[in-house]
C-alpha cells in the first residue's frame, strides 16, 4: 500500500511538473557593475535558417524590445547596427517547437516547446565585453496548460535575460 502511494505522489508530481513552463540561465562572464540607467542597446537577434527559429527570433526580437524598457533595463532599444550605447547580440542556437498534431496525438508525452540561445552584451564604445550567458526556455508539457505554447519559452527565456541585466 505504501509503494502505491508513492506512486501516485510521484505521479502527481510529474503531472504539475509538467503544467508550468520555465527558463535557465548559464553565465559566463558576469556583469562586474550595473548598467547604468538613461542607456540605449542595439538588439541584434539571429537564428539558423529554418522557419521555425526564425519565427522564434522574430518572436524574441518582439518580446525584448518590449520589456527592456519595460522593466527598466534600457532608455531605448534600437535595431542591430543603429548608434547605442550597448550592443546586445541573441543568438537562437537550439529551438524544437511541438506540433499541435503531436499535442494532440501525444498530449504530455510530445514534450515541451524549447529553445537556446547565447547572449552577448558589448559596450559600444570600448567593444568591451560586459557580459555573456546562455539561456534556455521551455514551455509547460501538458497540451491543457495555458503555458504550452513557444510563446511560454519566449516569455521565460527573456526574463532570464533580463534577470541577468539587472
């Protein structure tokens, strides 16, 4: 009796794992000062040729230029290659986005949207480097949740690399 209920938490907790999406974050070179406020960044983000990660970069770009200001991270966010005070390069190195038809053959067990990325942040002036991470973002497995979606692992990915900037 006490092996069933074992199981039957274990299970329950794989199943409310399963309901939320999340994020990593791998530093390599830390910030060694905060950015100062009232900057301006050029945000250069870039993706292997297929549709899927260039959806994804879209979808980054979106979400960054939005809530870096919004939080309080940048004064503005510019194009890549426009004058700025930084340079922030996203590279999208590992994106597998789930197909609805797989969602809805295989529920939880089709697995998670995920993405990867490598982020670099540059001073603009010196080229200095100020800091340099990986990122990773997944969305919830379980097709029911409202965090199954790539949008979910776009959302978390980003708060990581706002996490890392502030």
């Amino acid at each position: 009796m006490r092996s069933r209920s074992k199981m039957l938490g274990l299970c329950c907790l794989l199943l409310v794992a399963a309901c939320s999406s999340s994020g990593d974050l791998k530093m390599k070179t830390p910030k060694a000062a905060a950015i100062p406020p009232g900057h301006t960044v050029a945000l250069d983000v870039t993706s292997p040729a297929d549709e899927d990660s260039r959806d994804v970069a879209h979808r980054m770009r979106v979400e960054l230029f939005d809530r870096l200001v919004a939080e309080g991270v940048f004064r503005q966010v510019v194009a890549a290659k426009e004058p700025a005070d930084y340079e922030m390069q996203v590279a999208l190195n590992g994106v597998d986005e789930v197909s609805q038809g797989a969602r809805i053959f295989f529920g939880v067990m089709a697995g998670s949207n995920e993405l990867k990325a490598a982020v670099s942040l540059r001073d603009a002036t010196t080229n200095a480097m100020v800091t340099e991470f990986d990122v990773a973002g997944e969305s919830a497995a379980h097709p029911l949740s409202t965090e199954s979606g790539m949008d979910s692992a776009v959302r978390e990915a980003a708060t990581k690399i706002i996490t890392a900037l502030q």
